[in-house]
C-alpha cells in the first residue's frame, strides 16, 4: 500500500514539473530560404544588434552545417550581430539552448544581455577558441573550458531569476556558475534576462566562422506576474479651488516602483515668450552639471562612433518649464576623427537604461583641442518638464580622448556615453563630469499644478492615492492644459498621463462665485464635456470662418456630446449662462 501510494506521489511531481515547463521560443530554421537573411524572414524573436533586418549584421542561412534536418544559421565574420529577444524576464526560470558548429581554425562567440534591447549591459560573455579552449567572463573573471571542433555541439544557459542564480553547460558538463544580475565587466547589475547576442566574435587574435541551429527558449519555472500599472483616472477637470485625488494600482505581482511629476504643454500654457535671438549664456540660463573647467578628456580602446550625453530630469529642469534651449556648449578635448555633430534627445526608457528618440541634431566643426565649442539650435527646443539628454557625437581614433571632461567631482546619474545602441554610465572609476552645457531663453512659466507624492514603491495588489493641487494665484481668464507623467517599471506601459484641464473664470454667479466653465479635454477626438458652476443654458457650436454648426439647451450645469463627426480643425464653443457668455476654442482632431 505504502509503495503505491508513493508511486502515485510521485507521478504526481512529474506531472507538475511537466507542466510547469513551457516552451516560449523555438527554431530550426527549416522554413527560411537558404541564402536569405535571418532576421529579415523571421516572424519573431530576431533582429539585428541595431534593429536593421536585412542590413548589414544579418546572418544567412546555411546548408553547410545542420544540426537538424538541413538547414542552420551561419555567422560568416564580425559584420554578423544576431539578437534573439527573449522579453525582459524578471521572474522565473528558464533555459536557453543552442547548438553550435565550429570548423576547425576558426573560433566562436556569444553573449547573453539583460536587457532584450541591446549594449547595455552583458550578462555573461562566452569564447570558444579554434583550438578547443575556450573562456568566459563575468565580473571581469574569467574561467576557462573545454570544447569539441568540427562537431555539433549543445550549448545550454540555466537562468533561475528568482535565485538570481545561472549556470552555464556544454554538452552536459557544467561550464560555470554565477550570479545572474552580475555583468561580465562589473559585480553588480540589472536581475532580467534580456537577449542572446550570436556575434562574429572570436578571441583576440583568433578569426570568427560558425554555424548555429536548434534554438530553444523554455520556461522551467513559471514567474510571478510582473508589475501592472492600472489608474483610476486619465482625465482631470478642474476650477482649481480644490485638490483632486487619484489612484495609482499595481494589479501584477511583482513589486512596482513609480514616480510621478506634471509637465507642461506648450500648446496648453499661457507663457510670455521672450524673441527667438540668441542669449548669451550664463548660469540663470544654463542646464548644466560641469563643475569647473574642461581639463581632460575620455578616450576608448578601438576606433568608434562614440556619442555622450548628459541627462537633466524633472528635478532638475522644474525651475526651467516654459524656457526654450538655443545652443549646446560642448568641450572638446582631442581632435576627433570626424562626424562631430551636438544631439539632443527625448526621454528614455523608464527601466531600459539610456536616452530616447532624437529629438534633434546639428554637425559643427571644431579645430583647435581642448577648447570649447558652442552650436546654436536652428529650432529652440521648449522644456516641459520631461527629461531631456544634450550631447555630441563623434568618431573617435583608438586610443584618442577627444570627449571632453570638467574637473569633477561627478554628479552620480547623469553622465553617459555609448558605442553603439546601448548606453552605460560613465565608469565609476572617473571623477569627472561630461563637458556639455545647454543655453535657454524666455522666461519660466507659473507652475500651477503639482503632484505627491512624487515617487513610491507598491507591492503586488497594493494602491497609492496621490494628490494633485493647484496654484491659481493671479492667472488670468482662460484654459489651461497640464499632465501629470506617471513612470514605472511595467514595461508594457511605462508612461502614463493624466490630462488635467484648468479653468479660470472671470464673472460672479449670484452664490458670489466666479462663473467658470471647464471644456475638456482638449484637443479631442470623440466627446467634449462641459462642465459649470452655473446653469448652461445654451451651447453654440462655430467653425473657425464663424459658421454655426450646432445647438444645444443644456440647463444643467454638466453636458456632453460627440464631435467625432466633425472635420479635424479649430471650433469655437460658446456658453450662455445667467450671468454672461462665456466662449472657449477647442481643437477637434
């Protein structure tokens, strides 16, 4: 009785552990036409080191080499970068499995990235030689390993993100094991399992040629759900007389951090403008973080096309709302080798490190090292509040130091360069901070909306009301639009916003209480909302030539109805009350 009963209890556990296993990727590449490109055909999961299928670091498909049935993947040299995007896994465990076919002389490479988007951080780093004897590093330590040539072999990367644990295998024998949020450069690191990199790289010395095929990516371990941002609002309309209050919901399991902080339309602000001629700078109208003069420069081991930026985020920048950017001052230590040009970006990823989208750019030309060199915007560039990144780029000769540096100390957190689609934090070895200023002009505007708390962490199921309060003091009749920018580590929406419409009004109602009348939101694309502290009586509706194109009869003092039918362009909306007509402008889009 008793051996059945335990020959039940243990069917049982494999019957869970069977399930508990889930192959989420799988490819042996019979489907591809032989000669094309890899990432080019793919339906999913592949791409190339810089998001360019097709181009230049696309891998071909081979009937060399098969591990089965015919065909394989063929890295040729170092032009081939293969990322296999595995979805930023911060939960569970998961095993990657490969085959590889190395030829005789030649050697092999790849990586395993944190992070699905690449360069910025490696997880581990793995060699094989062209003799058999290969390495790997992590944390700058390398351990040595054996491995067969001119033969298939299994290639199988355990990731345990619960553990923060990893071990690597070849053939079945354990090659290394380590602690996964570790970098191969650097002891401490991002726990999430990015991406795989097959690239054409070999040991020093030593020439890249092989082949892969067989690509597995299971599930072993089931993660928790990970954070899910859920808010009880998108839409605030207010006379700004009270605080409104609102909810932010971690509906996953996993932890949530966030922050929130309100920005500042130029399209939904009433700023006074200084003209558009340039100002010359000083510190009332600089972003910058250099802290005395230029004095050294950062220099890379090979020649590249290296770009550096300064980060300034909302804590920085809030004095500054409403003000435009004009120029970049940059400090140029050596001479680079070309392609000198100052870049200013959007914000970046809430969780992936690194500036975002290009916002704009202009080359100049700059003869004499270390001296400074400024570049004047063709397109002043309003500040909001989000976070905005100034800097250059520039080809660098190996074992040059053209990016100019202060004197320091380094204000942690801002300074960052990269080489290639990544970014990185500049060392913590240097004490020194990127040479890049930025000049404004115009004047700050009158920041009537705040939010707090700022920041938080919520727990799986956990909520957070957060408070939006208003300044009105001395603004004048009209509309006003601001946001409030919730970030957070859901990577399935990592910003959020909350329009928040602000009405001031002008007239006294019989209560000895200024007549305002909220329209929002604004622009639109489906219903406007009318909202009062008086009785609407009538709602005309113009078009910018002054065609009436509706009426409504309200009497209330709340009113919706729908503009989606209506051609995209500007309207005019003008309310009756008892007191007097009051008219506002709305943009249908």
């Amino acid at each position: 009785m008793k051996k059945i009963l335990f020959s039940t209890f243990l069917l049982l556990i494999v019957v869970f552990a069977v399930r508990a296993q889930t192959v989420l990727f799988q490819d042996n590449f019979e489907s591809y036409t032989t000669g094309g490109f890899l990432a080019q055909q793919a339906t999913s999961g592949w791409t190339t080191w810089s998001n360019q299928p097709g181009g230049g670091e696309d891998a071909v498909i081979s009937t060399d080499q098969a591990h089965s049935p015919t065909k394989s993947v063929y890295i040729a040299s170092t032009a081939d970068d293969i990322i296999l995007k595995l979805g930023n896994k911060t939960s569970g465990k998961y095993s990657v499995k490969f085959y590889y076919f190395i030829p005789t002389g030649f050697g092999a490479y790849f990586n395993i990235q944190h992070f699905e988007a690449p360069g910025n951080e490696w997880a581990i780093e793995v060699y094989f030689g062209n003799n058999g004897t290969g390495n790997t590093s992590v944390n700058s330590i390398e351990v040595p390993f054996s491995h067969l040539m001119n033969t298939w072999i299994e290639v199988e990367a355990i990731v345990d993100l619960d553990l923060d644990d990893a071990s690597l295998y070849i053939d079945g024998t354990l090659i290394r094991n380590w602690v996964f949020s570790m970098q191969s450069n650097a002891p401490t690191g991002t726990k999430q399992l990015g991406g795989v990199n097959f690239f054409g790289g070999a040991i020093s010395g030593q020439t890249p040629k092989y082949y892969f095929d067989d690509v597995t990516f299971t599930q072993l371990v089931a993660g928790s759900e990970p954070p899910t941002i859920s808010l009880s609002t998108t839409n605030i309309a207010t006379d700004g007389t009270a605080n409104e209050v609102f909810t932010v919901s971690n509906t996953g399991d996993q932890q949530m951090t966030f922050i929130a902080y309100p920005i500042f339309p130029e399209s939904g602000t009433k700023a006074k403008k200084q003209s558009d001629q340039f100002v010359k700078a000083d510190k009332a109208n600089e972003l910058s973080y250099v802290n005395g003069l230029l004095s050294s420069g950062l220099g890379f081991g090979g020649t590249a096309t290296v770009r550096s930026a300064v980060k300034f985020d909302y804590a920085y920048l809030n004095q500054y709302i409403g003000r435009e950017l004009v120029s970049l001052t940059i400090g140029v230590n050596e001479l680079p080798a070309g392609n000198t040009k100052v870049q200013i970006y959007d914000r970046g990823s809430f969780s992936t490190p690194g500036a975002g989208i290009l916002l704009a750019e202009k080359p100049f030309t700059v003869t004499t090292p270390a001296s400074e060199v400024t570049v004047i915007l063709d397109t002043p560039i309003y500040l909001d509040g989000r976070d905005i990144w100034l800097g250059w780029v520039c080809d660098a000769t190996g074992g040059t130091y053209p990016i100019g540096m202060d004197e320091g100390p380094k204000v942690p957190g801002v300074n960052w360069t990269s080489v290639g689609p990544g970014w990185s934090e500049v060392s913590s070895t240097v004490d020194n901070n990127l040479y890049i200023m930025g000049t404004l002009q115009g004047s700050s505007i009158h920041q009537w909306l705040s939010v707090s708390p700022q920041n938080g962490v919520l727990n799986g199921g956990a909520q957070q009301s957060l408070t939006a309060s208003f300044d009105v003091t001395g603004m004048i009749t009209g509309n006003y639009l601001a946001k409030i920018v919730i970030g957070c580590n859901d990577q399935t929406a990592e910003y959020s916003e909350i329009d928040v419409n602000l009405t001031i009004g002008a007239s006294i109602n019989d209560n000895n209480e200024k007549v305002s009348v909220m329209v929002y939101p604004n622009p639109l694309r489906e219903t406007l909302n009318l909202q009062s502290n008086t009785e609407m009586n009538t709602v005309h509706v113009y078009s910018i030539t002054g065609t009436l194109v509706r009426t409504y009869h309200p009497k209330s003092e709340k009113f919706s109805f729908p503009v989606s039918d209506l051609p995209g362009g500007m309207y005019s909306i003008v309310i009756t009350t008892p007191f007097e007509n009051i008219e506002h402008k709305i943009v249908i889009q």
